[in-house]
C-alpha cells in the first residue's frame, strides 16, 4: 500500500488532503515524493515563518536538542524563560503561560480572564466573554464556543457556556452585549484568518476597546495566525494602536514546531497563580529555542520587507483577471476569485504552487523570507490560474 492508501486506512478521516506526498523542503520550495519542486504560498498554515529546514532555526532547534529535550516544568529551563523575556520586551506584556498550540493559547486567556473576573466580584457573575461572529478561535470544546460561526456549533454538545457572538462589522452589538454586565473580556482576531482574511476597521477597534476599558472588561487579542511578522509588524495589534490585556498567538511563533502562547498584559499579570493552570509540553526547551531564534530575526527590517512583499501580492492581483477583491495585511492575504477558491487551490497545485483557502477566498501565507524571484514565479502562476 502506498502512503495514501495507509493514511485513508490509519489516520483518523478528518482531513480532506490534496493528492500529493510532501517529502522534504528548504525555504519556499517544497518537494513531493516524486521529486517535483513547489513554491510554497501557504508556509503550512502560517506557520513555518522562516520556511522549510531554515538553516538558522534548524541550527537553535538542534542545538538544543542535542542538550535537553524536555524537562517538566517543575523545574527551571532557559529556552521557555529568554522566549518569555523577549516576547515580553517586544510587546509590552508582562508574562507568559506557554502551550502547544492556538486552541491552547486561547483556552489560556479564557481562564485568565474568567479567574480575573472572579477574582474581582467573589462569583462567576460575570463570567462571559464577546467573541466576533465569523471568528475561528480553535477545536477544543470551549474554543469552539468561542468561535462565531454556527457551522462550528453542531454534533459536539453541550458546549461550553458563557460566549456572546457580536458582530464584526457593528459595534453597537458589542456595547449591547458590554451593557448586559455579565461579560469580563472582548475576545477579537484583528484579521478574521479562517473566516476568510477579513480585517477588522480602525474606527470598530477603537470603539470596542473603548467600549470594553468603559466597562472594566478585558481585550483579548487572538494573534494566532496573525501574529509573529505575519502582517509586517511584530503582531497586528500594533497596526490598531492599542495594547491588549491578554494575547495568544501559536503558529509562526514555533516556526514548525508545536508551540502556543498566552501573553499577559499588566492587568492579569497575576491572575494565574500556582496551580491554576499548567502543560505537561507547554514551553518545551526545543521548540522555545527555535522560537526566540525566529523573534531575534523579526526585527524592523524583515518586518518591512513582509510589508512590501505584501504589496506586491496586492499590486500584482488588483484587477486581475479573474479576481473579485484582495484583502489582508502584510503575507496574510484573501483573494475573492470568480472561480471557487477551491478549484484555483487545485489547479495551482496541479501548476507547483501551494496556495491554502480560507473560507470563500483563496489565502496566501508564504514563508517571511520567501525570496522575491520564488514569489513572484509563483504569483505569476497563480494570475493565470485564476484568470483561465
Ligand atoms: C485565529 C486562530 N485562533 C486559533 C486557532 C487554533 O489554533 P490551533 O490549530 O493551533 O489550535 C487558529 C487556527 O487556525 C486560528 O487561526
């Protein structure tokens, strides 16, 4: 039997995969198992940030690797505390709780903002949280009550309670929703990634965090697929000109490797104490020490390099033929086509172009580093593909 048929037998059926075998990578290009070359627009699902086998992070992982793979977290490791320092340092947070993974992220900064609340009025009086419909927070039970899309809201119930969906383009729902009393936090994705690259405006970021301090409610940033230079600044919150009190981000952070993380602002910097919460792999020596090698090289010059790369996507496919609407910042890019997102996925995988969806859209996340020649092959590529 071949791989295919092993996975339809062995792993479990919840992926619909494409037909192809990826073998090995390095930078942009990815190789299937038959030698063939791809240009990879996808970078997994925003996740692999400096691309395939990056000889810089491949250099931090092993090294560490080669010194201590794992140790529980009942005793002190470097790698997770010079991460937490430097992800601190950057953003303005004033601690760190790591995890594995976005849903973990987030189940990390419900709690917080739950244990805040309580510990605040003595009950769970005030208990709920506003997520944004459209929103996608993660596939445990809670973060799927968190995420305001009904499709999630099937099969796997009782769910748990305690979310409110507002939303994302009205803030008058938030306030509605603020006004009821029972809510301690606003939980947002500044770009609505799985929801299909949808960015939030300004003008409603604004209003909900003003909503939200006139409210003594927290503001929960989900930077999950938008953090860690996705959109051409270290996180996105940046752009919106505001500091949350609580951020998860996961994804490009771990560069490949499962890592999450819940950034404590100074508000609940002390809300999780001794035992309210923990990780058996949370923060493992590994994975963190290729994370702080990928938020060393973040700096303001990459940054501004994912921007114009940015533009060059958006610049090549405005007005292209074939192409409704582009939307997204930095490398996290939407594009409505008149095709089905679907199709133009298929086709471009057919022609060495890994492009992932999102929704209606076709979403692009490549590599940061991805190389202008290796970017612009692979938008070329793409065009016709969505304009034939
Ligand atoms: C915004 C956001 N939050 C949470 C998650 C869940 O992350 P994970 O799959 O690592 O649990 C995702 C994953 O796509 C995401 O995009």
């Amino acid at each position: 039997m071949d791989i295919k048929e092993l996975d339809r037998e062995y792993i479990a059926n919840t992926y619909g995969r494409a037909d192809v075998v990826f073998v090995r990578g390095e930078g942009a290009n990815v190789y299937d198992d038959r030698g063939r070359r791809y240009i990879d627009l996808g970078a997994g699902i925003a996740v692999n940030s400096f691309g395939l086998a990056d000889p810089v992070w491949r250099e931090a992982v092993v090294g560490q690797l080669s010194k201590l793979q794992h140790m529980s977290n009942l005793y002190y490791t470097e790698p997770c505390v010079k991460l937490a320092q430097a992800l601190c340092q950057r953003t303005g947070m004033k601690r760190v709780f790591f995890g594995n993974s976005g849903a973990e992220a987030n189940e990390c900064a419900i709690k917080a903002a739950r244990k805040w609340a309580f510990d605040r009025v003595g009950d769970y009086s005030r208990s709920g949280i506003i997520t944004l419909k459209n929103s996608f927070h993660g596939r445990t039970v809670t973060t799927l009550s968190a995420t305001g899309q009904d499709a999630f809201h099937t099969k796997f119930g009782p769910f748990t309670p305690g979310f409110y969906h507002a939303s994302a383009q009205d803030a008058r729902e938030v306030r509605a929703l603020a006004d009821r009393g029972d809510c301690c936090a606003v939980m947002l994705e500044l770009i609505q990634g799985e929801g299909g690259v949808v960015p939030l405006t300004r003008e409603y970021v604004d209003e909900v965090v003003e909503i939200a301090r006139e409210r003594d409610m927290l503001v929960i940033v989900d930077e999950v697929q938008t953090g860690n230079g996705r959109t051409g600044t270290l996180y996105a919150f940046e752009q919106f000109g505001f500091l949350p009190d609580i951020v998860s981000t996961a994804k490009g952070l771990g560069g490949g490797l499962p890592l999450g993380a819940c950034l404590l602002g100074e508000r609940v910097k002390d809300t999780l104490g001794r035992g309210d919460h923990g990780s058996t792999f949370g923060g493992n020596p590994i994975a963190c020490a290729g994370a702080l090698s990928i938020l060393q090289r973040l700096d303001q010059e990459l940054l501004a390099d994912v921007r114009r790369k940015g533009e060059m996507i958006r610049e090549a496919l405005t007005g292209a033929a074939g192409v409704k609407s582009v939307t997204g910042m930095g490398l996290l890019v939407g594009i409505l086509t008149e095709k089905p997102a679907s199709q133009v996925a298929r086709e471009a995988l057919e022609r060495g172009v890994v492009v992932l969806t999102a929704h209606e859209k076709v979403r692009l996340a490549p590599p940061l580093n991805i190389r202008d020649e290796e970017l612009c092959e692979a938008v070329k590529i793409l065009k016709e593909v969505i304009g034939e």
